[in-house]
C-alpha cells in the first residue's frame, strides 16, 4: 500500500506541475492577447481622432469649428466605428447614427475639462441579441484654448473577447490533454523509479523470512542502480553475520543444553528468561518464572538487592536442596553502555564434595579414634608396670601381652592405611599377569579350614574343573579372597556354613562367597565399604578388625576392572560376588 501511495503522490505532483504550468501559460497569454487587441484599438482610436483634427485644423470661432466637424462627421464612412459631437455637457450635437442622447463618460469629463485620461471608455451598446461593448475615446475642440465641444469616437471592441474565449478554449482542451499525457507521464515516470522501490521491498520482505543467498538485479548504472548494489552487499553482509550468529548461538545452545551445571538467566525484574536442562535436574525447576519463586525459601535477599551486590563482582551462596547441596554463583549481564540488563546464575552440584568433606572429616575422628583406643591401652598398662607391677612376674606378662596386642592392631591399621594411601594415590604396583582364579580361591579355602573348625563351620567349595583364567595381580587378588573369607568366618556363629563358588557370567568370573551368619542390615550395605565404617563397632573392633578391609578390597577390584556386589538378610545370612573380567 506505501508503494501504490507513493506512485500517486508523485503522479498526482507531475500532474499538478502541469497544470498550474498550463493554467499560468494560458493566463498569460489571454493577458497579453487582451492588451494588445485592446491596445491596438486604443491607438487606431487615437490616430484617427489625431487625423481628423489635423485635416480639419483650428477655427476661429465655436459656429465655424461645429460646422466644420459635423461636415467631417457627415464624409466619415465606417461601418463599425461611431463618431459623436458633444457639446460641453455631453450631449450628442451631430452623429453619424444617434444611439443616446448623452454620453457622460469619464473620459468625455475629462476632456469637457480639457484633461487627458489613459483609460479608455468601455460602452455597452445594446444591440438585437446582446449588448455589444465598445471603447470611446474623446477629445476636446478648443477655440482660443477654451473647450468649445467634444469629439467622440467608439471603437467596437466585442470582438476580442469572442475572440479571447476561442482562446480560452483552446487553451482549456490543451490544459486537458496535458492532463492526460501528464498523467501517462506520470505513471511511467513514477513506475520508473517505484518498480525498483517495490523490488527492495520484496526483496526485504523475502529477507526477513530467510532469503539471504539470491541477489538482485541491477538494470541500470544510476542511483537506484547504486543502490540495488549495495542493497545486495547488506544482504551478503546480513547473511554472513546471521550465519555466524547462528554457529555461535547453536554452539552456546548445545554447551548449554550438556553442560552438567545448571544455568538460569534473570531479566532486571526478576523474570527467567532462560534455563537449561541441567537446572531441573539440580533444584527440580518447574513452573517457576522468578526469583523469588524459585530462591525465596533459600536465600535471605531480594533481587533488586542481589543485583545491587553484584554490580561489584560474582556472588556465590551455597544452599541445600532436600538432599542436594549446589552453590549458586550470580554475576550480572551489561548492555554495550555497561547496564545492568540482568543477573546470570550458575548452579553446580557440590553434593558430592560436600559429603566428601564429611567423609574426610569423619575419616579424620575414625583414625583418632582407632589409635587413641590402643595408645590409651598401652599408656594405662605402661603407668601401672611403672607404678610397681614389675615385682608381679604374672601380672608383667599379661600387661606386656595386652600392649603386644595393642601395639600389633596399631601396626595392622597403619599398614592398611598406608595401603589405602598408595591405592589412592597410585603408588600400588601390581604384577598383572594371566592367573588361574580357580587355583587362588583354592588356596585361600585351605588357609581359612582350620578357622572354621575352630568355630566348628562348614566351609564348602564347590569346585570346577574348568581353569578360569584372568588377568591380575595375584597376591592382590588373593587378598581381597581372603578378606571376604576372614569375614565370613568372623561373623558367623559357631555351625553356620560357608560356600565358596567360582562360575562365569557374562564377560565375568564370578567369586560367589556366602554365609549363613548374622547379616547385614539394609541400611549398611551402602556404606560397609566407606573406610573405617562397621556395622557392629563393638564387636568388629573386640574381633581385632581395622574396618578397612572391604574398602582395600574395593579399591583393589576397581584396579582391575571388577566389582563387588553383596546381599544380606539379618538372622539368614550375607553373600558377596566378586566379579572379574574373563580372559577367555
């Protein structure tokens, strides 16, 4: 609609142009035609009167000068002029044809008063259809300089404007063909420079939909020519930009959409305008649009008061979501004049550094604990042998064996600590070598017989003739067997049974271990491999054990690729499962 607007605006002006150019011209000329039709009459006028009086010349009295001019009147022959003799008061003396008895016109007046008028006289006749205009032009008749009568003469003058209203016309039905050339003009004038117009718009149009890589014509070397090419220049300019924005966006978009932290973006109202998928993952984000909705219950702040906080630097909260801890860092977004358009807040789960602190804390206490017990031991028995028990030889041997005792669970749990040390810190080195599992297991059966019996349990195995072979450290191997075993043997009351066997699984040998002893709680069968946890403290420490067995043994089967899994029941029993990649 701007483009048909602008070709009629511009037809509309050419027209205009035309026609006040065709009306000004025509003005003109009917002017000009009019002055000189009228000026020649006025002069033929003047020229003739002129004439007459010369030919008649001066008299000498008012009888001998009517006299002479009523003669002059009576030889005057012109069909279309009239000639007059007034006296001094207008009245018609003699006439070649009596039309009125007086003319008292201004230019009669003025020459009764013997005074010169540059306008003619402008009469009107009637005639039998119309009344018929004439110009009169008067001058006096003097005898000894005294205004004795007037000669007057009218000049049929209608004819000009007949012949001024053909002009008229003529002008007119020119005026009205210049319209409508003026108007083809126009159009093509117009079409000329709006055809291009429409073709940018289109070409705009088809931009702003995605059109980017099909350029315009260019039809000619003037300005729009100019113009259609740098047109085609911002188009390429235009795609090559939105191509790279685009790259950059889908890279931001994909980083976005894996990254494991999460990512809220706040307008400077509070409003979120962008979340990613890890958000929802982290704080359970679901249909909540602003801060206070989704921190409220969390932080102690407003957002008006978070982002005057954050205009100095990043600030970071660290908060607890059910069972999630995740720190919250905010930092703020600026416009090219370095506002504040928003606040961007980077969300990242800490619950596994936090829980790794309390492990550490409580690995820390474990291990005081562990050699606080001993050294107190050893400290109490030593003071009391100073104290005067030497003399006792009886009461010295049992002191000295309990702080043997003491002294060797102290070196057993700095060994596995040391162990455990190297393990983490890869220091361990192992021998990996193609083994036969079966023969291991074997042998670690036999080490253990002589426990059960004592506690009077049956210990089975049941063994294979397959040879399962693995890849691994032996003795590393052996040592994690033996654990498992020791354990069954240790927590199992006098006649339960223990059965060992060896099968395979998948891409797996499997080490089955089970027992019929006092079980495990389920509630302890996630954690009986964290070091220095025990299910009965009391008991397992009166048995001598460090508690981090199991977590040497897990670490151990990590190294190699396995696994450990376990099942228990109170009161029925408790079987692990050592899983080892089959060699094949």
């Amino acid at each position: 609609m701007r483009m048909k607007s602008l070709k009629w605006r511009m037809v509309t002006i050419y027209v205009l142009l035309v026609l006040i150019v065709m009306i000004a011209c025509g003005t003109m000329i009917v002017t000009q035609i009019s002055s000189n039709a009228y000026r020649e009459i006025e002069n033929s006028l003047k020229k003739s009167i002129s004439t007459s009086m010369e030919a008649i010349g001066e008299s000498s009295t008012k009888e001998e000068a009517i006299t002479k001019w009523e003669n002059a009147i009576k030889e005057y022959r012109d069909s279309e002029r009239k000639l007059f003799l007034l006296d001094t008061n207008g009245k018609v003396i003699y006439a070649d044809k009596i039309v009125r008895e007086t003319y008292l016109t201004p230019m009669v007046m003025a020459a009764i008063d013997d005074k010169t008028m540059k306008e003619f006289d402008k009469v009107y006749e009637k005639n039998k259809d119309d009344d018929k205009e004439y110009l009169g032009y008067a001058r006096p008749i003097k005898v000894n300089d005294e205004v004795v009568a007037v000669i007057y003469m009218l000049a049929p003058s209608w004819q000009v404007k007949v012949n001024l209203y053909s002009t008229i016309k003529i002008i007119i039905l020119a005026i009205f063909f210049a319209i409508i050339l003026s108007i083809a003009f126009g159009f093509m004038f117009s079409n000329f420079l709006t055809k291009p117009i429409i073709a940018l718009s289109n070409k705009a149009r088809d931009m702003s939909e995605g059109d980017l890589d099909n350029p315009m014509e260019v039809l000619s070397d003037d300005e729009i020519g100019e113009l259609t090419k740098n047109f085609n220049i911002m188009a390429k300019e235009l795609n090559h930009n939105i191509t790279e924005i685009s790259s950059e966006k889908n890279k931001l978009e994909t980083v976005f959409a894996h990254m494991t932290d999460g990512i809220l973006v706040f307008d400077t109202e509070g409003l979120l305008i962008h979340s990613n998928p890890a958000t929802r993952k982290l704080i359970g984000l679901t249909n909540k649009n602003t801060f206070l909705e989704i921190f409220g219950d969390y932080l102690d702040t407003t957002y008006d008061r978070l982002l005057t906080h954050i205009k100095g630097g990043i600030r970071q909260h660290i908060i607890r979501i059910k069972e999630k801890y995740v720190n919250l860092c905010f930092a703020p977004y600026l416009d090219q004049n370095e506002n504040i358009m928003g606040s961007i807040c980077v969300i990242q789960d800490i619950t596994k550094h936090k829980k790794l602190e309390e492990m550490q804390k409580e690995f820390v206490a474990n291990v005081s604990h562990e050699l606080r017990t001993p050294l107190t031991t050893i400290k109490s028995y030593a003071e009391t042998l100073i104290n005067g028990a030497l003399d006792d030889r009886e009461i010295t041997v049992d002191f000295l064996n309990v702080i043997n005792h003491e002294s060797d669970r102290m070196t057993a749990l700095v060994q596995d600590l040391l162990e455990l040390s190297r393990l983490d810190n890869k220091q361990t080195k192992f021998r990996m070598q193609s083994i036969n599992l079966s023969h291991i297991v074997e042998g670690s059966i036999n080490k253990f017989q002589i426990h059960a019996k004592k506690k009077h349990q049956t210990m089975v195995y049941n063994s294979t003739e397959n040879d399962y072979k693995i890849i691994g450290d032996a003795n590393r191997i052996e040592q994690v067997i033996k654990n498992i075993i020791s354990n069954a043997v240790k927590y199992s009351n006098e006649g339960d049974s223990i059965t060992i066997n060896v099968f395979e699984e998948s891409d797996y040998v499997v080490v089955m271990i089970e027992d019929t002893g006092m079980g495990i709680p389920n509630e302890d069968l996630t954690r009986i491999f964290d070091r220095f946890y025990r299910v009965d403290k009391a008991r397992s420490r009166a048995m001598g054990g460090t508690g981090l067995g199991l977590a040497i043994a897990k670490e151990i089967m990590d190294y190699h690729g396995g696994h450990i899994n376990v099942t228990s029941e109170i009161g029925v029993g408790t079987c692990f499962y050592l899983y080892f990649p089959y060699e094949g």
